[in-house]
C-alpha cells in the first residue's frame, strides 16, 4: 500500500515538474499532474473525480467572483480614486499618517477577496505611485506593494489558505477573525514603515495632477454606505445569529456592488465591468479548480494519505524549526494547493498534540501568501512589479522582501510554539 501511493506520488511529481520545466504554467502542470495519478493508480480518466474535485471550491469560487466585482464596480465608480486623492490632500505632509492609510488602503481588497493579486490589480498602482512620490525607489514601492498584498490576503474576513485547510479537516471557519487580524495587521505596518519611512515629502500637487480625478458628485457617503451595508450583513449573523437570516458572503458581496450601482454619480458598464473582473480572476479560478482536482485524484490513489502520514510522523520541533520555510516554498510551487494538501494533516497533528488548531492554522495562513513572490509561480510578486513599474532585478526585488518577512515567519512560528496560551485570540 505504501509503496504504490509512493509510486503515484512520484508519477505526479515527475509529471509536474516535467509540465514546468516545458513552461505549462502552474494550471496545467497540477492538472497534468492529477491525470498522471490517475493513470499510474490505474483509475484510467476518472471523470466522475475531476468534476467532484473541480467543484471543490465551488464557495470559495462564488466569493472570489462576487468580491472582487464589487471592488471593480467601486474603482470604476471613481471610489478608490477619490479615497486616495483625499489622503494625500489631507496628509501629504505627515508622512506616518499617509504610510498608516496607504497600509489600509492595501489591505482592505485582500481582506475582502482573499486574493493578494486582486489588491494590486485594485489599488497596486494607485499605492506605487503616491510611494513614488514620497521619494521610495521602485524596488523598496514593488516590495510594499507585494508584502502589504500579501498580508491583505492573509487577513480576514476571506484568507483562502486558512477555508481550505479548514474545510479539508472538517474544522469550521470560525475563530479566526482576532488571530489573523493580529498578524496580518502588524506584517503589513511593519514592512510599509521598515520599507517606506525614508524618502521625502509628498509633491501633493504633482500627485494630484497625474492621479484620476474621481468623477464629479462622488463623496465619502458614497465610498462608505456599500462597506457599511456589507459589515452589517456580516455582523448581524453574528450579533444575531438565530434571527437574522442566513446571507453567505457572495450575497453579501453582491448587496454590495449594488449599493455601489444605485450610488455611482456615472452610469456603470455592468457587462464591461464583470467582464473584464472574470478576465482578470480566470488564472486564480483555474488554479482553485485545479487545485480541488489534484486533491481529489491524490485521495483516490492514497498519496493524499502517505503525505499526511510523513507530515504527522515528524517530530514536532523539526515542524517548528521548518514550516516557516516549507510553507512559502509549497506556495511557490503548488499555489493554493499547499494547504489541503499540508494544512490539512498539520491541522490534525497539532490539535492531536494539544496545540490550539485555529491559531496553529492561522499562523500557517499567514505565512503561505508569502511565497507568492516565489519562482516557478510568483504570481502577486510579479503583479506588483508590473504594477509599480519597476524594471530592475526581480532578485533585487526579493531581497528587499526578506526583513519583513522574517518578521511575518517569526509571528506566524511563534503562533505555532505558543498557540495553546494564545487560545484567548479565537473568538468569533
């Protein structure tokens, strides 16, 4: 039994590698990876399993779509542009202020959406230029903008690594709200200062000029009622959680985006807008359908199984003294995979072990997104150096990386050592 799920093991990883190596992309090289599986269990094409698994993630799909239309609808609205614009009139000469705003400006995207990329697409840009502005080289603006993307994904409401793993171990998503707001919050204010408080005043006039100027009739009620409606959806569930009725986040999302509609002083293109979201989303939706097919196909041969058994069989001081290495570089490699396919068994270790599961979890999910700015994938790292405009180096631009998130790992393995006395944090 050990040796064939070994066997089919190593039949996918060579299929992957050899998919990568042919330059596939990360997609179709898990996808190629799953069929290969398949073939060497001797399960043929099952295709009764590619469909289950492809509907995986269905949910977490529904979110992705809905959330990040509401945010498109809200920036072509003129919203993030007049938010923007109004920061920097407002605090152009007070540089911690502007670094505190623009660090929540980054993370609210990600929070909402769960994709470090959809924060860069949304305000990457609009946050590399005003740091231009503030006299920081392009390296140390491409480095924020990843870092602060990255941290966006990982807070809550949606951190997508923390659901599937989750999901994966039966364990409710609850409880994770304080925990990964901690970390989330204090990666992302320590990499915008650590890389952001040197340089100059703002030319807030020179900013003004080359930044969009929102369209005329949008103000802050208009910016806020939609956020507003969606946490009072969300809140009421829980503030009233037997009376209020149950609304998932992608209709919470879409209540939103509507409220976003009937304020907009400019008529939207709903078709164009949508269009143009599902455009931009198409590489992560492939990816968490993929991902849900090489999981199902790795359960079905048993090199799920073998996995999850090396994993809790390690001593728990080698897991400490690895994960904050291992978890970045499966990001890297396997994208979203990386979490049912070692969230999922380290959750059960370490609740079997004593350790709280929803800290232990949320530290593994904040470290994951970090490997985003890694080769072969790298997707939200190189979306923020095209988003920033920097040509240099991409090896530059890692390097500039590496204080924070040393910083972010430190955390995130201080959550796993100490997770039974941070027990407190899970609430809600």
């Amino acid at each position: 039994m050990f040796l064939h799920a070994a066997i089919v093991l190593a039949v996918m990883a060579a299929a992957f590698a050899v998919s990568i190596a042919l330059h596939a992309g990360s997609e179709i090289a898990m996808f190629a990876a799953a069929l290969a599986g398949a073939l060497a269990h001797g399960a043929g094409v099952p295709a009764r399993h590619i469909v289950e698994g492809a509907f995986t993630y269905f949910d977490v799909i529904l979110i992705f779509i809905t959330a990040t239309f509401f945010m498109n609808l809200l920036k072509e609205a003129g919203g993030v542009a007049h938010i923007v614009r109004g920061i920097i009139s407002k605090f152009s000469r007070n540089r911690f202020m502007l670094l505190l705003l623009l660090t929540l400006i980054m993370l609210v995207p990600g929070a909402l959406t769960g994709s470090g990329t959809v924060t860069v697409l949304v305000v990457g840009a609009f946050v590399g230029s005003v740091l231009s502005y503030m006299g920081i080289s392009k390296d140390r603006a491409a480095a924020i903008v990843f870092l602060c993307a990255s941290m966006s994904a990982a807070a809550p409401p949606i951190n997508l690594w923390a659901m599937m793993a989750a999901a994966g171990a039966n364990m409710p998503y609850v409880g994770f709200t304080i925990p990964l707001a901690v970390i989330s919050i204090a990666g992302a204010l320590f990499s915008m200062f650590y890389l952001g408080w040197r340089g100059r005043d703002v030319d807030a006039a020179r900013a003004l000029r080359e930044i969009p100027e929102p369209p005329h009739g949008m103000n802050w009620t208009k910016v806020l009622v939609p956020f507003l409606i969606f946490f009072g959806v969300v809140v009421a569930g829980r503030v009233w959680p037997f009376t209020a009725p149950v609304v998932g986040l992608p209709l919470a999302f879409a209540l939103a985006g509507a409220a976003v509609v009937l304020l907009s002083p400019v008529k939207l293109d709903l078709f164009g807008i949508l269009s143009k979201t599902i455009d931009d989303l198409l590489p992560l939706l492939s990816t968490v359908t993929i991902v849900g097919m090489l999981v199902q196909i790795m359960a079905l041969s048993g090199a799920r199984g073998l996995i999850s058994l090396s994993v809790v069989t390690l001593p728990i001081a080698v897991l400490f003294a690895t994960l904050f290495l291992v978890l970045p570089i499966s990001e890297g490699i396997f994208q979203f995979a990386a979490a049912p396919l070692l969230g999922v068994p380290l959750v059960f270790l370490f609740n079997m072990k004593g350790y709280n599961p929803v800290i232990s979890l949320s530290g593994m999910a904040a470290m994951w997104p970090l490997g985003d700015c890694l080769p072969p994938t790298a997707p939200v790292g190189r979306a923020a150096v095209m988003a920033t405009g920097y040509d240099g180096d991409y090896w530059t631009f890692l390097r500039r990386c590496i204080v924070p998130a040393v910083f972010i790992m430190a955390i995130g393995t201080m959550y796993l050592v100490y997770s039974h006395k941070l027990g407190f944090l899970a609430r809600g």
